[in-house]
C-alpha cells in the first residue's frame, strides 16, 4: 500500500478525497490516511493474459498458442494452458506412405510396389496395399513350351516334335501341336 500524495482523510474519513482516477487501484482511507491497493485482474484462466489499464481496468487478452509445428494441433486448456495434440497424417490410402514435416505438415509419397520379379504384375489397391499378380505367359502357339523366368519373364521355347519313327513326317501345328503323318513309302 501506498500513500496517496499525502492526502489527509481525517477531519471527514470520506473516501473520495483519496480517489485517484486510476482504476486499477482501491482507495480506502485508514487511520486517517489515504491509502491505495492494486486490482488483482486474475479470471483464473490460464488461457488468459491477465492486466489492469489505467483507464478501462482488468483485461483478459486470450493466449495465442502456436507452436510453430504444423504437425500438431495446438489448443489451451483454461486449468493448465496450452496443449499440443500430434496431428493424424492418415488418407487412410496403403498407397501412400504418409509422414508429416513439421514446417509443411502432413505429406504423402507414393508406396513402391516393385518386388524384382518379371513374372509378376505389380500394383497398389488402395485398401489393401502393394498387388503382385502372376503374369500369364501364354502365346496361344502350341508349338512353344510357355513359362517365365523371375529376371527376365515370359520365355517361350519352341517344343521339338520327334516321335523318333523313321515312318512319320514329324511337324508341329500352331493350333494343334505336334502332328507325326506317315510316311508314303512309293
């Protein structure tokens, strides 16, 4: 407390003799001197900056909490202030890798489905992920032994028709297959 000028109450204890057009603080006037208490401007919200101005008195100017990390959600809690939640970086796509890059936020980059077979078709399916079907190596030719080969896929070898007869005419039909026609011994 502090006195006022050295305003003297005395003679009438009237209080508005020690007022002193501030209002932040209390006058009262005590064993016939004035005497001035400070406003305490405290809402008991830590979400708050709490502070008298001379002339409109308390004011409760709201916390900004920011971070500075867009990968969380900043907010205030009025009991213990401000509170950061991690942000969710989820698009809920198994093609994606997701991440979040504290100056960006949340970022995607695309899943490689590459398993380093040729003998498979590789694909990502959004619900499930990476896709790794069989390829089918079928060239519809009847004379070609068809399979596939990890490092380099479909091999199509061509199928050798020998009946080991002397007395047919071995050949191959594309449709077909192998054909052993006889022999005309003229």
């Amino acid at each position: 407390t502090d006195d006022l000028l050295g305003m003297d109450c005395v003679s009438s204890f009237d209080v508005t003799l020690c007022v002193d057009g501030n209002v932040c603080t209390e006058e009262s006037c005590e064993e016939g001197a004035c005497v001035t208490t400070m406003v305490t401007c405290d809402d008991n919200d830590a979400c708050t900056e709490d502070y008298c101005h001379v002339t409109t008195g308390c004011v409760f100017d709201a916390v900004t909490c920011n971070d500075g990390d867009a990968c969380t959600d900043d907010a205030c809690d009025p009991a213990t202030g401000c509170t950061t939640t991690p942000v969710t970086c989820d698009d809920a796509d198994a093609c994606t890798d997701d991440s979040c890059d504290p100056a960006a936020g949340c970022t995607t980059t695309p899943v490689t489905c590459d398993d380093g077979d040729a003998c498979t078709s590789d694909s990502c399916d959004p619900a499930t992920g990476c896709v790794f079907a069989a390829i089918a190596c079928d060239d519809a030719d009847a004379c070609t032994a068809d399979s596939c080969d990890s490092a380099t896929g479909c091999v199509f070898d061509t199928i050798t028709c020998n009946d080991h007869d002397a007395c047919t005419a071995d050949s191959c039909d594309a449709a077909r297959g192998c054909v052993f026609d006889a022999v005309t011994c003229n």
